[in-house]
C-alpha cells in the first residue's frame, strides 16, 4: 500500500527530469524533498520551513534549495504532482459522458483519501477563476484534468459551453480536499459522500445555467 503523503515515481517533475538526462541521484534528492514535504505537511504544518524539511529528507539546507528556491515553490510541486496524476488518469479514462465524470470523481476521491491531509494545508490567497484566466501553473493542469469530463455532462444536461469556466469554478468548491474528508470524517461513508456531492454538482450546473 502506498504511504499517504508520497507522491508516486511518475510525477511530472521527474518524467521531464528523466527526459532531460537528470542524474540519478538528483531524482532520487527531488522525490526525498517532496516526499518530506507532504509528511510535514501532514504532521506538523506550522512549522514547514525549508531546514524542517530538509531534515526530514535527510538532505543538507544547500541541497535542498538547488531543487527549489523556496518552501513556496517546494508546495506548489507536490500539490502539481498530485493533480498531474488526476490528469493523466482523466486523459487516459475511456469512458464518455456522465460515466466518465464519476469515475474521475472517484479517482480524485481516492488521491484525496492518500494526500488530502497535506493537501489541506497549501491554499492559495488567489481565487479559483483569477488563476485560471491567469494560467496559474497548479490551475491549468486542473483544467486538463477535468475539461473533457466536466464539457461530456454540460452536454448531457444540455448546459451551453459558455458556462465551462463557472462549471469548473463550481467543482473546485464542491470536491474540495477539505470538504470530502469533512463529510467522511463527520459521518457519510465515502461512496455516499460522493455520490451525494456528485448529484448536487448536478444540479448546481442546471441551477448555475438556469438562473
């Protein structure tokens, strides 16, 4: 079973690292940095610096600020990391319609159940629609994830697209980490939780289109 926190050897970093003949060993650097990111994130988040982390990894200070110029930047590749999974997942999911949203919900559902306890902990000051009409580097990647499923149910509901940017400002409100593992961790089991969160995503996207 994959240790919640740790991002798998197919993050986004890495595949283009690799491609670049990036040395072993500064692979294997960037995955310990990561990796001691999302367990700090995760155990003590009020005190994430770049020596904490460090420490963690088992890295020098000046080594780990040669793979990332600050903790900010060091966030924003585990987060990246995580939805580039959501993404390739989506990409390669061949299902069509309101069948292919629920699975790519389910997906999301059990990246969420692995790293939604550090993922909690980074939030941006900007809000959603800013960064995405900003092409902010986290935000786009969401948009590849969830485009092709969030445009099959506009149509399955007849939503026009003029409303894709709303419709993905929606979901991001609605299949927040922080509001799936509240509703599992307050009660709902995790297939009810979903679904409920689904069928009312549903629905805000005819409500949303209708008003």
């Amino acid at each position: 079973m994959r240790h919640p926190g740790r991002l798998p050897l197919t993050v986004k970093n890495e595949e283009q690292g690799a491609g670049r003949g990036m040395r072993r060993d500064a692979v294997r650097n960037r995955r310990k940095l990561l990796e001691a990111v999302g367990e700090a994130l995760r155990t003590e988040p009020g005190a994430m610096t770049m020596a904490v982390i460090a420490e963690r990894a088992d890295l020098s200070l000046a080594t780990a600020y040669r793979y990332f110029p600050s903790v900010e930047e060091l966030l924003k590749a585990y987060l990246l990391g995580v939805i580039v999974q959501l993404r390739n997942y989506s990409h390669d999911c061949p299902k069509t319609g309101p069948d292919l949203f629920e699975e790519v919900v389910r997906e999301w559902a059990r990246l969420v159940r692995s790293y939604g306890p550090a993922m909690v902990q980074i939030r941006s000051r900007t809000g959603f629609l800013t960064r995405l009409r900003d092409n902010d580097e986290v935000i786009t990647p969401v948009r590849d994830a969830w485009e092709r499923p969030i445009r099959s149910v506009m149509r399955r509901l007849d939503v026009p697209d003029e409303h894709f940017d709303h419709a993905l400002f929606l979901y991001n409100a609605m299949f927040d980490p922080r509001e799936i593992l509240d509703l599992i961790s307050t009660g709902l089991p995790e297939e009810e939780a979903i679904s409920r969160l689904t069928a009312a995503y549903y629905g805000a996207l005819q409500g949303w289109a209708g008003a």
